[in-house]
C-alpha cells in the first residue's frame, strides 16, 4: 500500500513541476491554459517512476477459475494470500460476452518482470508452454483441458500484461476469436 502512496505522490510531484515548467518557459503569447493543464495531466499520467531494483515476492495469478463464470457465481479474482511479500497485479479487467466471462488481462508494475510472471504461470500451466513461444515478445500456453489460451507480453509503458482468453467451443465466436488474436499476434509479434 505503501509503494502506491508513493506512486500517487510522485505523480502529483511531476504534474505540478510539469504545471510550474510550462508557465515558466513560455516566452511568447501564453498558450491556452485548458490545454497546458490538459498536456501536463497527459505527462504526469505517463510518469513511471524508476524501479528500486527490489527482487519481488511471489507473482499472485488470477483465479482462471473466473473463465466461464456468470457474474453470480464467480470466484474471487485473486486468491487470499497473507504473505504481505506476495505481488499482486496492479489491475484486472474481466471481459463478458453473453452474461459469462470469456477472458481477462491482468497488468503487473514494477518491479515484477515479465520473465516473473512466466514463472509463475509454469508453476501451473508449464506444460502447455507452445514451444515456439516460450521466449521473445509474445510467450503463450493453450491450456487444453481448461480450454484456456494464456499470453504474455509486455505493454509499451512496461507493464506485464497478462491474458486469459476461453477457447471453449460453446462459445459460439470463441473460434472466429482465437484464429484472429492468434493471426494478429503471428504477424505483428504481440
């Protein structure tokens, strides 16, 4: 909790040195100051501040339990871990199709690598690695008898970004799905 803090303060540091450098270093006609605030929250959200080079706890997955669940009767997202040195994702979004969830991405911060966060999905689904995609930019398992298809990869701000995405055939735009996400992530590497 005490990172986060630490985040939100140094986002709102960087937004009003940001505020305070903008109004200093115009030196002609001022620009308008909707926009100026507008750039400077645009440049405090994208801050990152640096890592501290920590090594982070145990990398918590979601639950892939939530795959298929109606809303009702869902699991928990995350499993209850109290370890306060396990790492958590700093976001999970859950995508619904017809009243189920058919998927979600999981984002990790700092510190937690992306070769962490493979090392724990192996703890569980190591053996539904795809060989060819066991290193490189885009790492992907097809779990078969979860019918669960799992990609990681890293965002543009650094992020670890993690997929979980059904495969089940009941699903009736789960195949039509799955050969574009794969297509597009052959062509493009992501």
């Amino acid at each position: 909790m005490r990172r986060r803090q630490l985040v939100a303060a140094r986002g709102a540091t960087a937004l009003i040195f940001a505020i305070t450098l903008s109004a200093c270093s115009h030196t002609e006609k001022p620009a308008d100051p909707q926009k100026q605030f507008a750039d400077a929250l645009v440049r405090a959200a994208m801050y990152k501040p640096p890592s501290n080079g920590e090594t982070p706890g145990k990398v918590i997955l979601p639950n892939p339990k939530l795959i298929g669940c109606s809303p009702s009767s869902c699991p928990p997202v995350l499993p209850a871990v109290t370890d306060p040195r396990v790492v958590n994702p700093w976001q999970v979004s859950l995508d619904y199709t017809s009243g189920s969830v058919i998927g979600l991405v999981a984002l990790y911060d700092e510190p937690v690598s992306i070769d962490d966060v493979q090392a724990a999905v192996n703890e569980r689904y190591g053996s539904w690695a795809l060989a060819d995609f066991r290193t490189g930019p885009a790492r992907l398992w097809r779990v078969e008898p979860e019918h669960l298809a799992i990609q990681l990869s890293q965002t543009d701000s650094g992020m670890v970004r993690l997929i979980y995405l059904t495969f089940d055939a009941k699903h009736p735009t789960s195949e039509r799905a799955m050969k574009k996400i794969l297509d597009h992530m052959a062509k493009d590497g992501n």
